[in-house]
C-alpha cells in the first residue's frame, strides 16, 4: 500500500505541495489521509459494493448524476471565490 501511494501522480504532487507550504507534519499527514483513502476504497471494492451499484440499476444511475452535478457546482464556487 505505501508503495502505491508513492507512485508519482496527483497524490504525490498534493503531499510534495502540502510538505513545502505547511512542512513536514501536514505532508505526512497527507500521505496517511491518502493510503486510507485507497485502502477505503480497495476495501469497499473487495466487499462487492460494485454488486450493489449494479443491483440498485437506475437510483445509483441517479446517485452519479446528482454526484456529477454536485461536484461541477463545487468546481464554479471554487473558480468564482479564487478570481
């Protein structure tokens, strides 16, 4: 898992970015957050939550949709509150 979580990508680049602005503790911090995240993820993969999605058909159709537009809403404030 820490080997994963080493592997140059976005994730990298958030605790390299978190390590020089915050210091050392805030990236550590960071990398343990990540790992957890992944091993949630893996974890909520094994158990067949997949299964689930698939079994709820057109409500997990609906969860992705309001999901999708959450986070474009997220991503407008974001850019509005920057500029």
């Amino acid at each position: 898992m820490l080997l994963l979580a080493a592997v140059p990508g976005a994730s990298v680049m958030v605790v390299v970015a978190n390590s020089i602005s915050k210091g050392f503790k805030s990236g550590v911090s960071t990398a343990i957050g990540i790992i957890a995240g992944d091993a949630t993820f893996i974890l909520l993969a094994v158990a067949g939550m997949s299964l689930i999605a698939e079994s709820l058909g057109a409500l997990f159709f609906i969860i992705k949709c309001m999901a999708a537009a959450y986070l474009i809403w997220f991503i407008i404030t974001v850019f509005k509150n920057k500029l």
